[in-house]
C-alpha cells in the first residue's frame, strides 16, 4: 500500500525566536486509495470518494499550511463485501540556523487531534450529509446487530478493520512513534473484537470506548501534547528536517444486511491541528412508556479544529567565540552572556 499516489502542498511558516535564531520552512504531502473488489482508485490529496452499487469508501487526505498553521490528518470510511480504503498525510517541517553562531534545540512540541476510529451499523435511509454514504449517515435503529452480518471470509478472519500509524523521524532517527487497530471476528453465531490500542489508551489524552453496543465499536482520544526530543546542534544556515507521517486504514468483508442497513468501518488521525474520524452525537428518542434520549451516531466529522501549531519548548543560539568576548567585556559578567533564552511559542 505505500506505492500510492502523490500530491504536494507547498507553503512556508516563518517562526522567529530570539535574536532571529530560526527559521521553519513547511512543505505537505497527502495521498490515498480506495479498493472496491477489482477496482482500486489512486487519489491525491483532499476529499474523494468512490461507490459502485453502495460500496466503495471515503478518503480525506488533507493538508494545510499558511503563514500562522500548519495541518494535516487522514481519515477514511468504507463499507461493502471487499472495500478498502488508505490516506496518508503528513508534513516536512525544516528547521534552519538563522543566527549568528550555533543554534541548540533541545525539545520541539506539536498536537495530536481528537479523532478516533471504529464500527457501526448505519441506517441509510433519506439523504446523506454531503452526498457522502460512507460518512453521512447516521446509526441504525432497526434492531440489527454485527451478528446479522453476513462475511465474506471464514471464520476465525477479520470482516472488519481500522487502524492508524503515526511516526515523526528526523535524520533517519525515529523520535515518536504510535499506532493502534481495531477489528471484528466471527466465530460461528458470535461476533468478538481484537483490540491493539493499549499504546494508544496510555499515549492519548482522554482515551475513552465511544461505543460498545451489538450494532457499534468505537475509540476515541481528545487533543494531546506531545514533546519530541530533538537534541540538535546547528552550525549557523545549517537546516534539519523533521518528518511527521500519518497513515489510516479501514476494510470492511461483508455485505450490508439490507438495502439500507450496512457494517462502516472508519479511521481517523492527524497532527498537529485538526479534527478526523469523530463520531458526531445527536440525542435520539425511543418508543417506550417515556421518552428517553441517549448518544447514538449520527455520522463520521472531519471538522478543522485549530491549536498551536509546531513550537520550540527550548531553541538557544550560542554565540560564536568572539561574540562571547564582546558580550563578556560589554556586560562585564559572564552569566549575563550565558543567559539561556527561551524560544517564545506563537499562535
């Protein structure tokens, strides 16, 4: 799956810290594809989707970057008896040495988005939200569950399954990495789930089961923090780039229980601002001698959410020898010249 189209978004964040000791430059990639039986579809960056006779998925593989942002995340949705679909997403961000003498760069930070992923069974009657069938539409209430569904491999095989890869590299180096999966079995009459998400649940704020009922299975973590050890040491106009890569995957192997009842598997994730693979909540009533309302699916949401972008958490140029001396005989102290000066954050 990595041989995927490619599609480039080019643009430039200019980041000041003291004395103009750096510079980042952004340049974004998206891609994705989506298989549907003997049919597989290259796409390039943004929203496409592809359905024959309901089947097919959805891919977003987006990527933004302005003068004051820079984004990207992945999300994917699909459903049908042999439906995949795959988005890659991510950013180069190049750090280069503006200052007069060396440039240290101990920690560099950046968000990872709310997203999630997982299965329900979707009710597609009426109209689907932005012509979408694979996100637009929201849980069944027929009293179907994952138990009704028929796959299309032998038991013991996964019919359904999400899952998401998130690693930032620089020089060859692996700074961070997480990933996590999800899936749906069939043994027999039952329907049981295979979990990998125990590094997620502990790497993700607010980490929480969205859903587990008979008709729907989901995961989903609130905005998260993170802080890369970058260590480096740059000569004055010398660069390094910091590579941050997201890819995410759903597949479904079973045909839909009716016309319009049918298994969506989805997955989302991004950094270092933004929103994917959410499920959208509404309050749903239900016959019974009182009315009572509780949280269901009403689609699958990529809506932009904006934190703070990339920030060093601690960026000091070092002078050059004899900037030492000027500074040493100008202040008359050498602490005054060793002061260590915190690279301030922007918005």
């Amino acid at each position: 799956m990595r041989g995927l189209g490619y599609a480039a978004a080019i643009g430039a964040l200019l980041f000041c810290a003291s004395a103009q000791a750096q510079t980042i430059d952004a340049t974004g990639l998206a891609s994705g594809q989506i298989v549907n039986g003997t049919n597989t579809i290259d796409v390039g960056a943004g929203r496409q989707t592809f359905v024959d006779n309901g089947e097919g998925g959805s891919v977003e593989a987006l990527v933004s970057i302005t003068s004051s942002t820079v984004s990207f995340e992945s999300g994917v949705a699909v459903s049908g008896s042999f439906a995949e679909a795959t988005s890659f997403s991510g950013v180069d961000v190049t750090v280069t040495n503006v200052s007069d003498g060396l440039l240290s760069i101990q920690d560099f930070g950046s968000t990872i988005i709310p997203a999630g992923l997982g299965f329900y069974l979707q009710d597609r009657t009426g109209a689907a939200i932005d012509n979408n069938i694979f996100t637009g539409y929201g849980q069944t209430s027929t009293g179907f569950t994952f138990a009704d569904l028929d796959p299309s491999v032998a038991d013991g095989e996964a019919f359904a399954f999400s899952d998401f890869e998130f690693d930032i590299v620089s020089n060859e180096v692996t700074l961070y990495s997480l990933s996590g999966s999800l899936a749906l079995y069939r043994d027999g009459d039952n329907v049981f789930a295979d979990y990998n998400l125990d590094a997620a649940a502990g790497a993700l704020a607010g980490f929480v089961t969205a859903y587990d009922t008979p008709f729907a299975l989901a995961y989903a973590w609130d905005s998260t923090d993170i802080v890369i050890p970058l260590n480096a040491l740059l000569e004055q106009g010398d660069s390094q780039v910091i590579q941050y890569r997201t890819r995410v995957t759903s597949r479904t192997r079973t045909d839909c229980i009716t016309q319009i009842t049918c298994l969506v598997a989805y997955s989302g994730f991004g950094d270092p601002i933004g929103r994917g693979g959410g499920a959208d909540l509404a309050l749903a009533a239900f016959d019974g001698p009182s009315i009572s309302a509780i949280n269901t699916i009403t689609g699958i949401v990529f809506d932009p959410q904006s934190f703070q972008p990339f920030r060093f958490l601690d960026g000091d140029p070092i002078p050059e020898p004899s900037t030492w001396m000027t500074l040493i005989l100008g202040f008359g102290v050498l602490g005054a010249a060793l002061r260590r000066r915190r690279a301030p954050s922007y918005s």
